[in-house]
C-alpha cells in the first residue's frame, strides 16, 4: 500500500484488528485491510448513501460472517449491494467513528444508525 496523507488507523469492534481508510462516507471510502494492509478495497460515495438511507434510524447486527452474514444485516446489505467481499467488520467502525451510527452495549455485535440522513 502506498499510503499518503489523511489516512485513518481504526480498529475492527470485536478482534480490534487494526486496518486503515482514507476518505470519509460523505466522499467514499478507500480501505486498506489484511496483512501489511495489502488488500485496498474501495467504496463509493454512492454505495454509502444508499447505506445510510437504508438502515436511518434502525438497530442492525454487524454480520461480520465472510459466508453467511445474518439476514437484514450490515454485512448481508454490503454483500449483497456492493461486494461479496466480507467488509461489515471494517465499516461499522468507519460509520461510529465518523458519528453516523452507535453501539448501546460493546459485547453486542450491533449498531443503531442516527437519523441523520
């Protein structure tokens, strides 16, 4: 990864696995995941919105499953709208860090989405 400047370092919400963003989700987002953050995946400010119009206001499980996200969720809506790659985990905390959802309780892998879209 050639990383320049504005770069996030975040951690995933269950393993606190470090990986790294650039952008924001009012202008699409570029991560950087894996070992040596050698798989970038990008996506777009489209994609994001249409997220955020999804989920506005409404409780959700992560589905951090790379096969099987649970139906309704984070992952199952990514997977299904975006990638089939397994992006829930690298999201969720994009979207809490940047104020767009929340987690009421930690040992819950869930998030609640502001109503501000």
């Amino acid at each position: 990864m050639n990383l320049v400047e504005n770069v996030n370092d975040v951690v995933t919400l269950q393993r606190m696995k470090r990986f790294k963003y650039k952008g924001s989700v009012d202008t699409g987002i570029t991560l950087y995941f894996g070992h040596d953050f050698d798989r970038e995946k990008t996506i777009h400010k489209e994609h994001l919105d249409q997220l955020l119009k999804e989920f506005k206001g409404r409780k959700v499980l992560i589905g951090t499953s790379r096969t099987n996200p649970q139906d309704g969720s984070l992952g199952e809506w990514l997977r299904a709208n975006v990638t089939r790659t397994a992006l829930a985990s690298y999201i969720a905390p994009i979207l809490i860090k940047e104020g767009y959802a929340y987690q009421e309780d930690e040992s819950k892998m869930e998030i609640t989405f502001k109503e501000l879209y």
